[in-house]
C-alpha cells in the first residue's frame, strides 16, 4: 500500500487534478467504478482481491480505508483529499467505513470485473500464503 500524489493545480476559481500518463497509476486501467450514497454507519468492501491491484481516490467528502494485514494489525487511511489515491496491491484485504455524507469514492482497478477475483472470507484470506 502507498499514497500516490496527483498533480493539484490550484486556482482561485476552483482546483483542478488529472490522470493522463501511465506512469501516475502502476497498472494499465482496465476498470473504473465508483461507490457514492452509502447510508451513515455503513461498510463497503470487506474483501481482497486475487490478482487486482487497485487506486481508490476521495472525489468528494471523506472516508476511511482499513487494511487488515496478516500480521493481525489494522492500518488506516483517512482519504479526504481528491489529489491523493492509495495504491492496494493484489492480496490485500481492506474495508471502507466512516463515510461523510456526499462522499464519492473513485476506484481504478487493474482488472475488468470478475467474481472469481474476489476473496470474500477473512477467515479464508487468513489462511492464504
């Protein structure tokens, strides 16, 4: 996991962030998806993925990112600003929670979506190697 720093070009008459090289994002973008509405006190993700990598990126509002590691430690990410995305390689098991009202959550993945990717059971991601 790391924080990747977009380019932020500030105006008095509004910011402005952009993705146009490939060498912002560590993988090519095969997908993009946003999450957005989510209800006060709800959980999104709770799963890792097999082989996709992902970039999710604050548009709006604020959220947390939870990172279970499996050395039983809980990292987090408070992503409130839209010129930083935190990079999740394959294999990591995260959750989004904490919300604020009006959020959007931007999320560039490495893979076209595919239900087999995904790994549903902490308990069974655990066991992993």
């Amino acid at each position: 996991m790391k924080i990747l720093q977009f380019p932020k070009i500030e105006d008095p008459r509004g910011n402005l962030t952009f993705l146009q090289k490939q060498d912002q994002i560590p993988f090519e973008i095969q997908r993009v998806f946003w999450t957005y509405d989510v209800p006060g006190g709800e959980k999104r993700g709770g799963h890792a993925y097999k082989e996709q990598e992902e970039v999710i990126i604050a548009l709006s509002g604020s959220f947390d990112i939870i990172i279970s590691t499996k050395k039983n430690e809980e990292i987090k990410y408070s992503m409130n600003r839209s010129y930083y995305g935190l990079y999740l390689p394959a294999n990591t098991w995260r959750r989004m929670e904490n919300f604020s009202t009006n959020a959007v959550g931007l999320h560039l993945s490495s893979h076209k979506f595919n239900s087999d990717d995904y790994i549903r059971n902490e308990d069974e991601f655990f066991k992993l190697d």
